[in-house]
C-alpha cells in the first residue's frame, strides 16, 4: 500500500488504492477514473480532492501551478 505524504504527486491509481482498495480500479471510468472531488467509503464528510495541472491542449499550455501554502 502506498503511504501519501503532504505536496507529493500520485496518480489515480495509486490514491485508489490508498483509500478504496477493496474495489476495482478503472483508468477513465467510474468514480476513481474521472472525478475530481471522491468521497472516501466509510468514512463520512471526507473527500479526496484530486488536481491535475500541468497539461497541454493543442499549441496550448495551461499555466497553472500548486505551492505548499
């Protein structure tokens, strides 16, 4: 199991497995593969909030960035 730590970059997959490892992960489907904001099972009003920055659409580059404040 991965241990997440503060600031650090993980893909969906392995968040996934962190916080729903019982359930079967899709890449691009379902809650863990598309939403941006996923409730945790069985744990009440707490949410994982999943950010991908840094991406390119066409010629364009998105300028976006995330600090630690």
């Amino acid at each position: 199991m991965v241990k997440l730590v503060l600031n650090s970059e993980y893909t969906r997959e392995n968040i996934h497995s962190v916080f729903s490892p019982y359930t079967k992960y899709i890449p691009q489907r379902g809650t863990w593969g598309l939403h941006g904001i996923v409730s945790i099972p069985d744990r009440k009003d707490d949410f994982v909030f999943i950010v991908t920055y840094g991406q390119k659409q066409g010629a364009h580059t998105f300028d976006e960035g995330i600090t630690d404040q």
